[in-house]
C-alpha cells in the first residue's frame, strides 16, 4: 500500500466536519494525483482550493447519479465518510439511517470497486457498543440502541460480507466522539463554545455520563494511517483516546477556557431513553496494528478550537 502520494482518492461526505479535515491534511501532507470530493451538500470552504481537487454535489442514495460520477475516477483509496446522523431515537428516524447509512454504503461500495483499489476505509461509529461495560474493545458484542447506530452497524456487517465475496480490501474504523474546528453546533462542544462566548445561558442534562473527546487532527491522523496500513485490512478497529470525562465537567472546562458568564442550567433537560453511561475505548488494538494513539490533550484541543470560533463567530 502507498502512502497516498500518486493516488486517486475518493472522499464521501467531503465537505463535511471530519471529511474537510481530513482532505486538508492529505492536502499538507502527500503529493497525490487527484481527490474526488463526493457531498450531499458543497458549501464548505475550509480547506484552500486546489487544481488536483474536484467536488461533486451527489446523493450517495442515488446509484446512477453517482456511478456516473465516479465511473471514470477508479479511486485507488476510499474514505466513506457520508452519513445520516441523529440524536433522535424515534422509529421516524430508521428510513433516513437506512436509506443513507446501509443502502448508502452498498452503492459507494459497487461503484468504486475497481482493480486498482488499494483499500476502502469505512467510518462506522462508537455507539454500537451501547451500554456494554467499558473500555469498548472491538471483540465485544453490539448493542445499538438508536436508528444511526443500528444502520452503522449493519452497514458494517454489509460491507464485510461484501468484502468477503468480492475480495475488497475494507477497513471498519469506529471513532468515538470527535470535536474540533468548524463542526455543527447540533454537536455538544461546539454548542457549548458558542453559548459560552455569547454568556448566554446553557440547558443541559444533568451531565452525569461520561465520553471521550478527541481533537479531529487526531482522529484524521488515525484513518489516514489505516489507509497506509497492510495489516490494517479487514480489521474492526476503534479510534479514540481511551480517557473520557463527564459530561459536566466537559462543560465547565469549556466555560472556564472561554472566560464565560453564561449560567450552567444542568437538569434543565431530560437524559435520552436507553442513555449510555460510559462511553470509551480500549486502544490496543489501533496501538498495535496501526502504531497510532491520540497526541493532543483535552485543554490543548479545546484552548485550538476556542480560537476559531473566536475567529469566525464573534
């Protein structure tokens, strides 16, 4: 496997939060030939305009649009990082998360297998792991318990089956929470900054579960060494720091970074149905396989992404 340089590289979900960070720091860091930016919705101007980068506005739920988009492309590397992503459990939820998430990834799959695919890095998600007893490890049985986990993982097991019978060389990553410059502020960290830099006040649960909070470069530093990685191939792999935090003192620290006013209303809403309590993993596996593991601290990652949304909100 190449180190990305000379490669044609597909990137589902291109304009989006992970998906800009991760064209940027290919773009900083490896002499390609050419990236395919595949999105739902193109209006992301994060990372500077290049010549070898094209940008197509496609639905991944529509076969032909993309097969055409992509039929002359023969990607060599597949970063599938498009997805419906909700907070909402309600049955309303599963035709979206279906549709996307697992009918979705079996169209990106069919239309870029191709014979110079050196590997297809599937993005899946920590939460189908659910209220399993922690640190998750990759051996440990699934239990989703929302429509967006549940599609994750059954596009996981799709996209095993198909690399089984057609002999593709797939990755199954399963990042766990991930903050950083430019993402939705449907997100909590970034909600939060925002709130705090206004010092308007915050609703929140009462805090009491815990997550991990990892920087994106990090995240971003882990899939591309996934792509690079031989021994990598036809692994379940989590991608995390392994430290989690409560939710409330997350929310503090973020206050306290900001130098904020704003008034913490914590128990101003209900925690989720079926609310997974602790959430972070064993990093073994991506230690050993990939020689990869998280650089950037909480503060650090928080005190970078505070000034960007100093720099583009206020």
């Amino acid at each position: 496997m190449s180190k990305l340089s000379g490669s044609r590289i597909l990137i589902t979900g291109g304009h989006g939060f992970i998906g800009s960070h991760l064209t940027k720091k290919i773009v900083d860091l490896y002499d390609f030939e050419k990236i395919l930016l595949i999105d739902k919705n193109i209006n992301n101007s994060f990372f500077k305009k290049n010549s070898k980068i094209t940008s197509e506005e496609v639905d991944i739920t529509n076969i032909f649009e993309l097969s055409k988009t992509i039929k002359d492309f023969l990607p060599t590397h597949v970063f599938h990082l498009s997805a419906y992503t909700s907070n909402n459990r309600g049955i309303e939820e599963c035709n979206n998360s279906i549709d996307v998430n697992l009918k979705g990834t079996c169209n990106v799959i069919e239309t870029t297998k191709n014979p110079d695919l050196e590997v297809f890095i599937h993005i899946g998600t920590s939460e189908v792991y659910g209220n399993n007893h922690p640190p998750f490890n990759e051996g440990m049985s699934v239990v989703p318990n929302s429509p967006y986990s549940a599609s994750k993982m059954s596009s996981e097991i799709f996209s095993n089956m198909l690399s089984s019978n057609y002999d593709l060389p797939i990755v199954f990553l399963r990042p766990f929470n991930v903050y950083g410059e430019g993402q939705d502020d449907k997100m909590l960290i970034p909600y939060v900054i925002k709130k705090c830099l206004k010092d308007q006040k915050i609703n929140l649960t009462g805090g009491k579960q815990t997550r991990e909070s990892n920087y994106v470069g990090d995240i971003v530093d882990g899939i591309i060494k996934s792509s690079i990685t031989k021994e990598a191939i036809g692994e379940i792999i989590n991608l995390g720091s392994g430290k989690d935090i409560e939710v409330r003192l997350l929310v503090e620290k973020i206050k306290h970074l900001t130098q904020s006013n704003s008034i913490l209303n914590f128990g101003a809403l209900s925690y989720r149905k079926n609310e997974i309590w602790k959430m972070y993993c064993d990093t073994s596996k991506s230690e050993k396989i990939l020689g990869w593991k998280c650089k950037i601290g909480l503060e650090e990652g928080l005190l970078k992404t505070i000034k960007w949304y100093k720099q583009n909100y206020i």
